[in-house]
C-alpha cells in the first residue's frame, strides 16, 4: 500500500472497511496500481449509441470478453458496463480486474429532451457479480435529475452499507442548459459538486472547455477571477469543485479523436491534478494493439513517464 | 441544564426522549449552550447555487473540513449540510459538533416556476452519521409543494421514531406568490405556522419584510393593526405564528451583506424574541479570521453581551 | 351508555368493536355527552388560512394548548386538529378529550382551480396520540378527487383495522362546479353520499342552500317535490342522503358570522335532525369568555334546553 | 382531570401520548375515577382453571356478557380477559368500560413445574377490540422465565407504539422458588420490581406474606430491618419496590374468601400506599347483587368513605 | 476534542461516524471527561439481585429519578440501566448524561447452573430513549454462551448501523468454570478477548485475581512468566488481551466493600492501563453525600489529582 492510496483512502473516513477495500481494489489495480492515478475501461455504448455505432469500427468488440481481455491486458484500473456485458464475462475473467457495474443506461430509440436512464442492474447484481463498485449516470439540467438523484441515493446506501464503492458519471444535460452549456467550466464544476453532495466516492465528469453558461456563475468567475482557460486550470477547478480534491475525479475520453488531442488531454487533466480517465470509444473502437499502445501512452503520461 | 433549556424542552413534551435529548445536544452545545439561542452554521450552498458561487470567495470552503472546524471553532449549536459534505467529515470530527442531515436540496442547473426539491439522504444516513437531526426543506407556494409536505412526513415520522429532532426550511416560494412576497410577514408567518402544524421541532423562515402579499390576509394584518412595522415586531409575530413562541423559530443569514445591516437583523431577531441564526454564507465567504470574529460578535448580540 | 348512543352505534354494527367504541368516547363527552348530539372543536385554519387570519381577531389562539382547554372547557365531544397542533398538547391534555387527528391540510400560498389537499399526518400517528379519530377532508368536483377518495381508503381501511372511526370533511370544490354550486342543496347531500359510500362514520358537510346546482338533479327535486325550502328542510334531506339517517352527519359552523344567525342553523340542524357543529372560527376567534357563552348557548339549542 | 391522576400521569412522560390517554381512560372510569385508585375486574379463570370451577358457584358468569356488565354496573376502572371473553361482548358494551386484553394465558389440563403461558392474543387484536391496554402474565421462579420476558418485550414495544398501556400480572411460579416463596414479601417485591425494570405501566401482584424466601434477600431484610409485619407494611414495600411509588401497583384479591378477609385486606393495600385491587373469583364467584355489594364495598374502603 | 479521546477513536476507525459520535459522547462527557478515563453508573441490580438487597441499604434508590441525579451530579460519563429504569427518567433528565439502555437481565428468583440472560429490550428503544450505547452481558462457561453470543451479534449488528457503541459485560459464569476461576486471571483475559472478538466497542469485566483456572492455560502463563502478581499487573495483561488496548476496558467496583479497598482497587486499574471503572453497589448503595465523595475520590484517582 502507497503512501498515495493510503493518503486518498483517508479522505473517506467515514465509509465502511468494505468501500475502503473497494476503492483500495481499483487504486491497486493495474499498471497504475498504487499511483493514485486511474484509468478505466467502460463499455456501456452497445446500450447508450447502439451496436454498429459502437462496435463497427472494431468488429471484435461486438463480444463481451474482448472489452474484459483489453482492460486485463491494458492494465486499467477497472472494467466498466451495463449488466448484460457483466453477465456474459464476469465468470469467465472472474479475479482479474475490478468490475464497476453501470446500474442506469439510457438508449437513443427514444429521445427526449429532458433524459433520464433507466435503472438496469441492482446492488444484488453488483455483489454476486464480484463488482468493486457500482456506476450511475445523473443529468444535472434535465426536469428528471431529481428522480435520478432520489435513485442514486437509495442504491448508493445500498451499496454503500453492503461495502461496495459507489462512481457517478455526472454529465449535465436536458432543457436547464443549453448544448455548449453541458461542458462549461461552470456546469461541469457544478456537477461535480452535485456528485459529491449525493455521496460519490468516484466522480466522473467530462473535460470542460472554458464556456461559462450561468449568469450568476459568470459574474463569480469573472469576479474572483477564477483561472479557466487552459484545460489545466479548469481541471485544477472541478479537483477543487469536488471537496478541494477529497473526492476521485475522473474524466472521460469522449468521442474518438486523434491521439495526439488525447494525449494532449491527459496531460491537461494531470498536469490540473485530476485522477485519471475513463476513456471507452478511443479505446476499442481501434484494433487491439493499436488501443493497447494507445492506452500505454495515456498510462505513462499520468505515471509520468512520459511528459 | 438551564431552566431556560429545560422550558423549552417542556413545550415538547408529546415527542419522545430520543427526540428531546438531540434538542438538548444541540441547545447545549457551543458559545450560546444553555441560553435557548441558536447560531447554527448551514453549508448547502455548494449544491444548491454551485461551487464557484458558494466558495471562490473563500476557496478554503471548497473544503468538507473547513466547515467542520469553521462550526466548532465558533462555538455555533450545530452545522447542518447535505450527505457528501457530512460523509467527508463526520468521523474526523464525531463528537465534536451536534450535525443535521440536509435530506433534500435542489440545484439550479435546471430551474422551474414551481420549484421541488430532490430527496438526497435518509433517516438511516442521518443515524450512521451520528446526526441530532434531519434537515428538510418546504417551498409553500409552489405547485408541488404537497409533494414536498408528504415526503418530510414519512421522513419526518421516521426521524421522531428514531429519536432525531425535526428542522424545517420553510421558504415560500414558487408560482403562487410574487417574488416580494416570498419575505412578506403575512407569507413569512404561514410558512412558519405550516412548517409547526407539519410537525416541525425547529423551523427555519427568512426575516421578513413589512409587505404583505395576500388580500385576504392583509385585510386582517390592517383590520386588527398588527405591528409589523420594525424587524423586532415582525420577528415577534413570526414568533407568535410558531405555536406563540412553543416551537424554536431561527432565521437565516440571507446573502452575503454589510456586517452592521447583519448585526442589525440579528439585534431585530433578539428583540422579537427568536431563538437565532442559521448563517451560511456570511459565514463561509469570508476569511476564516474573519468570519470567527464575526460569527462571535453574533453570538454576543443573542446572549446580550452586545447590545 | 343512554339509548340514544346505543342506537347510533347500531348503525355501525359492521365496524368492529375498537370502532365502536372511539364513537361511543366521542359521542358520550362533555356537555352532549348520551345525548347523541356533537359539538366539535376543528381547529386546522392556521393550516388552512394562515395564522393571522386565524388567529390575529384573538390572539390567544396562536398558543395550542388555547384550543385543547377551549374545548375542554366548553364540553365538546372532540378537538380536531393537524399534527403539529395536536403533537403540541396531546400529552399534557391526555385523557381530557377525545381528539381527531386531521391527516390532510391544504394552504393558499398556492391555489388552483382544482384543489387536493397534502396527507400531514399518518394513522400511527392518531395512535401514538391517543386519538379517537382520524378527519380526511375530501373535495368532489375537484380534477384531483379521485387522489382524495383513493387515498383515504387506505388510510380509512388502516384506521378502520387498529379501531379508530373516520370522520370525513365532504367539501364539494373545483372546477366540475360553481362557485354557489358548493353550497347547492343537490351537491351537499351528494357530498355526504359520496362521504358515507366512502365508508366514514362521521360526515361534515356546510349547511345547505336551496340552489340546485346539476341539471339533472334539479329535475329529480322539482318532479318529486322535495321540500328544501327551510334550513331544517334540507338537513333533513341531507341526513336522508346519509344513508337515511343511519351515518352521523354534522354541519360546519362557517367564518364567523352574528350569533343570532349561528343560532338560528343550529336551529335548523336540529329541527331537521341533523347530529351537531363543528365549529371553529365561531369559537376560538373570539375572547375565551364569550366563545365558552357561545358554545354553552349552541350546546343548550342541541340539548333542548333553549328553543 | 384531578391532581392525583395529572401527577400519577407524570410518572410516565417517557411514554407517547396515546399511552397516557389510555392510562387515564382507567384511571378516570368508574366509581374511584379520578382518585388514583383502582379496581379492575378480572376474568381469565375460564381458561385458567376450567369452566366449571371458575363458573359453577355462580352459573351465570357462563355468560360472557355477564362479566361486562358486572364490571360497568359495580363501576370497576376496567375489565380484563382473554380474546374470546372480550371478543364476545366488546362490541356489544363498546365504550362503556375501559378493557384490557390479556395477550397469554395458561390452563391446567397439562401441569409442568415449570409453567409458561400461551400467547393467545395480539396488539392488533387488543386495537381492533378497542382496548386501553394489553395485559400479559409473567412467571418469575419459572425455568421458561426468559421465554416469558422476551415475548412480553416485544408485544411491549408493539403496543407502546401504538399508544396503549401495558399491564402485567407478575406471578412468582416455578421450580426455582418454593410454594410458599410464590407470596413471600421478598419475592413479590422482586417480581413487582421485574415487571417495572421490563416497562410495565400498570403491575399486578398478591399481596404478599411476611415470609422471606431468598437467604441472600433475608439477611437484607432482617439487616436494615425493612418492617414487614403488618400487610400494610408489606403493602408499603412492594410499591417502593415499583419505582418508589412512581409505577401503578394493584393486588389480586386472590381465591374466594370471607368478605371481612378480603375488606381487611383492602384496608391494608390502602393503608400501605397501594393503588387497588384487580378482583375476579371473589367478584364473579357469588350472585350479581352480592357482588355488586361487596365491589361497592372495597371501592368505598378505598375512596376512604368506608374506615 | 483532547488528543487522547481523538487517539481513543482512531482504534475504532471501522465504526461509522454514528458510533464513534456517541464514544465521544461518553468520553467527553463528566468530571473525567477528556481524559480518555470513564466512570459510569450502572443499575441494574433491581432486576439482578431484587430490590431490597439492592436499594434497602439506601432506600432513596428505589426511585428511578435519584440514579439519574446522582450519575449527573457526581459527573459520570454514563448512565446504564434496564428498560424500566430508563423510561421513568429519560423524558426528564434528556440530555443530561448519556445513557446505556442494559439490553439483557437476569433474575435470581431462578437459579441455573448455566445461566442465560433474558432479552428485555430492543436497539428501537435505545433509539427512542436517546441512549448512546447499548449493554449486553454474556456469561462465557455458561452451556447457553453460544444463545447469549448469537442474541448479542444480531442485536450489536442492530445497533452499530443505527450509529450507537456497544458496552458489553462479559462475566464467566457457569458450570464450564469454577467458583474461583470466574475471577481467575487467565479466564478474566479470556472474557475480555471474547467481548473484544465479538465486537464489542467496550469492555466490562471484574477485575482479576492471580488465581489461573484452566490447565492449558497455567502453563503458558507460568512458560512465559506473564506477570500477574500485582492487580497493575493483571489490568495490564487484560486490556492487553482487550486488542493491546485498542479496545476500551473497564472493570466492575464489585460488592460493597471498604473505600480504601475500593480506592485501592482503582488505583491498580488506573496503573495497570485499565480505562476506568464501572461502580454500581459500591455507588447507589450509601447515603447521597456520601456516594458523591466517594465517587470524586474514585475519579481524582483515574485524573491522577489523587496518587
């Protein structure tokens, strides 16, 4: 055990031995294990965007166990995803990587303004899958984010009283906010404090641009003038925005991009000392060795053995 | 125990003495212990109006421990906040300050004429913390303000079960009255009365202006000439409209303002015979010097030390 | 047990005996007491009006324990009153009268055309309190009556279980009737129909008047000449449409109007055999004094000592 | 509502206020209502030692409605007995009386030296009946002592909650104490202190002899010279035994003796402090007008008209 | 928050906040508040050994209200009794000291070889009673351990999520053990390690002689020449056997003996590491003044005023 895992271990004094084991399971994991650093693999577009968009670029991750394999040999921290994927590989990689299970998901054959995911998984799912911990989209800005949020908080006591670590995906969204709103500084550090209010012990939000969308918000911004415009800074913000760094804040990978603008990225969120990332479609939608590689990069980056 | 403590736990006399051992934690707690007054630091700001506009005026405040110490370091009767904020705290500092679980909060990512807020702990969260009492707040006036009274109640039936006291936010506000009207006497003193009749032990209502926002009521305000015309007179009718002082009403700090228009409201308080301040953001926005300074001076104007 | 009250619980043969015997305190306390007749004490306008116009015309009634010695003293059979009021006195006036406990209220800080009132208090709660009696009010011709009537049926199915008797207020309101339509001789016996199917053993409706509201009843009354020309005409007919007098039925006492003509209703409701008052405003927004005269007067027309 | 009864109810404010209105139901009913004493009417013998010997000296107390009006007619506080006893007449004699559901009883037709008696009825059962208390009979001395304590904790709780008072008949019985230990004043004061130390309100023992049971108690005794030589001494023993005064303790009136016995065993049980008798055998065992006389008697013994 | 109560709660990092929350209570609270050295006064011989062995010495002790004055003013950290002590006096005295609802009890008027406590109250109670821990004895060589072992772990799982600390008394008794050897150091360890493993927050047990009961056990005492001459001695080794002292270990102040003796005895417990003393007989059993100084020379002892 690190001085570093120890150190973020600390801050969640108040949860059981059971989450602490939990959360001390994915920081140890993998070739960031120990760090402090994270990264995951999470492979819940098959239900969000559907599977030819998600899995057509890269036909192999049409099955379950590819995206087990890849986090495995990657060296992620944790594998990610909805039940279904769980079910059909959970025994078979049983021991080998920390399992996260997504208990919401949201499909695009219907689409509203307003969305809200549907609870597809149970803490009784998680525990006699082996998961470390279970995941939760919110939406912050949609008119459902309390149905969601009133969700979160019974399966978080549940999971949280049966010892599991709880990761919420907060990504605002919906009729409160405008398009360019759902990833400004702003909102983003909002919802990241959102997350940690409800009681996340891993916060996942998206990388921010440096948009600010509140009025009020602006006002303070400008006001206490409030460091935002390099990626850096902004990260520095949400790290800040989650408990002044007491809570795990990862960020996502988004949609496929060059690699250089990723890698670019991850520096951005280490060098503002965020946690890691969570990067699903750059990962497998690229042949094996090439997301391998690709993974390699953004885990030397974050261990710093790359600048 | 005071005399004064032991009248007032009189008046409570149907509850259980679960319930009357936390009033009694928290009324004996801290500078004012003894008195009957209560300064009671609440942080839930962070998810109600966002980080940056909560806490880039005092960056220590994106801390969870800040505030903690901050409340102890006072001497305030009790500091109140959502789950993430007591999760990152309440063992580090059990025992130390008498805690309240906010159970509900809504943020403005997503803003609505009738505004409802998201239930976001339990009466089981509030135990495992170590908790005197579970927070919760009304918005008489909105359209969903029945669903808000329905859910204190089942919380609320929990919560006395268990020994834990009841404090209610009453802040009129929604598509039935005029933005003035949600601090008008006439809507501040039936928000107070709703929160007493909902079966709160301690309500919380904002100082109240001298408007008066409904026809029916200000017809009686003016037929039967009730002074409302100082703070003091409001405060006493406020008080009078609380069970004729037989429930604990407290007042909130407001927006940051200029600290002798606060020391004022807080002499008005005094004056009009109610039982204290709940002081967020004048608090919490300040430097912590500061704000000890003046969280004191307050402190001295309800136990008459300060005139 | 006189006669007369053993009569009346004939009608409730089907109720079991805890039932039987919560009416029979009602009906055999205080002044009336054996004489089948009731004068009820409902005190839930700080809830329902706001405080200032309830209680500012005598300001003695801010203080809860005002109304239990109010009633207490004057004799009535039963206080009735939400939550908050009742938690605030039960224990210090137990055993001095039976007690009703109201488990929903409705504000004005948010009207609407179609009114549902918010459920505040629970059945374990009239138990813990010592209640004889939970009150439900009901508003038929409101949008939202089939919320009320379903949710009274499950708290009058628990009530009816743990041997406590309904007491329904039946206040036609909304948008399926008039204004004048509320107090409609065809919509108040109806009222008290839809009441007494609902399963409630005591029924409060407002006294009558000879407007007829529904088209098709009002060819009904004029073809078959029902006679509701007088006050007592229309008890009468309001009492034979609760199950032919076999439910008891009582009229509320209205704002406060001369006593003369408070007199002269309960007059009527006598002559046409109706079961009593529920009286509120008339009583305790007057000096205690003159509201005990009053009461003395009203429970003296009722016993038959004053023509 | 009397003094003596108001400070008897204070001895109980850690109880809901339902409890207490109970508690006063019976100490406000009958003939000594109001003065703090009671006498309740038992009928358990039935079931307790067979029909024939409970009922052949007097066949009319066959009839389970015979019991009721014995207990309403001789004015008793309450009437206490099994399920099919009070099922069998509590709708007919609804509200007349107060009743007490005894919840265990025992026969005879299978003799142990270790006795256990039978959970024969249900909080629910004693609401549904309209009961003011539950009563249960415990068997200090018993090998299934334990058995006993556990299930009365639980229906304790239950009926607690629920606002009733709890009444238990402690009998000392059983392999661990001798036949004339069961009335030697060392264990009735014992077991009159379980029954307080398990939450009893209201405890029933037999009047106790001058003989010492226990060595280890004896010496006790005979040290500090505890005046045990007249009943009203013992008497006197006992109820500082239950609390020092501050728990209800009435006297079994035992088997059928010469009334000049039983009158002079009254006197005692007034004379040492004790709160009544609960008299079954010596009530229902003789005619009708008989037994009214001889009730009329003891309660004029303890109104005091009678020396 | 001293640094050594701050020390003592780090051993029980495992706990939830709730729980290291009423530790706190009880370490911080009373003359010794602070120090990390605890006096609390338990009553429970009432129900454990009967009234009059208990209370005649000091008849004042009968009544349920002088235990509560005198573990307050005497300033103990804690009061411990049955359900019925406890609800005679928690509404009055709420917030005064914190208490200890003894969940399990036993009688003398039958008497075992193999004893086994009754379950006389619940986690609810404690709740509603306000309590801070709950008390739970076990008697390890008892052949009905395992009963007392299971009831304990179901009830102790009860408490610690609802957030309260669990006191056990851990007293070997029973036909696994001789008269002696129920004192005997190396049984005396045991017990204290069987408490510590099965969970136990705090530990009570009677202080030990040199005598070494079980044969397995003497050799290794006499190999290792483990030192327990001196009753420092054996405290030392007991809180050792109490997880190295990481669990909290007081001792029992036993049957009334001389104040030197006791005073002695305290000082052995003070200088062996013992954390304090839990005085009952010793306390209750001699006139008020008398017992007040005498428990402020057993707490100048634990603060060291006193060598």
């Amino acid at each position: 055990m690190t001085e570093r895992v120890r150190e973020i271990l600390s801050w969640y004094a108040g949860s059981n031995p059971g989450t602490l084991t939990n959360l001390a399971r994915m920081l140890n994991h993998g070739v960031l294990g120990g760090t402090g650093k994270m990264v995951i693999l999470p492979v819940d577009q098959g239900f969000e965007h559907g599977p030819a968009r998600s899995f057509a670029p890269n036909p192999a991750g049409y099955d379950p166990h590819y995206h087990f394999k890849l986090a495995i040999e990657a060296g992620c921290n944790a594998y990610a995803a909805p039940l279904g994927f769980l079910e059909a590989g959970a025994a078979e990689f049983a021991g080998e990587i920390p399992l996260i299970l997504k208990l919401n998901n949201s499909d695009v054959l219907y689409e509203t303004p307003d969305p809200c995911s549907s609870i597809t998984g149970s803490v009784a799912d998680a525990l006699r899958l082996g998961c470390a911990a279970i995941g939760y989209t919110i939406y912050p800005g949609s008119a459902l984010r309390n149905e969601m949020y009133e969700a979160l908080r019974d399966l978080s006591e549940e999971a949280k009283s049966a010892g599991l670590a709880v990761v919420v995906w907060s990504y605002p969204r919906g009729s409160g906010i405008s398009k360019d709103g759902e990833t400004a500084i702003d909102v983003v550090a909002y919802a990241a404090q959102i997350a940690a209010q409800l009681g996340a012990h891993v916060i996942k939000v998206k990388p921010p641009t440096a948009a600010l969308e509140q009025k009020e918000a602006k006002k303070v911004y400008e006001a206490q003038q409030i460091p935002i415009e390099t990626l850096a800074d902004r990260i520095r913000h949400v790290v800040q925005a989650s408990f002044n760094g007491r809570r795990i804040v990862i960020f996502s990978g988004g949609a496929k991009g060059s690699d250089e603008k990723v890698f670019d990225e991850v520096r951005g969120i280490r060098d503002g000392g965020g946690f890691g990332s969570i990067i699903g479609r750059n990962s497998f939608q690229r042949p094996r060795a090439e997301a391998l590689k690709f993974l390699d990069t953004v885990m030397k980056i974050y261990g710093g053995q790359i600048k």
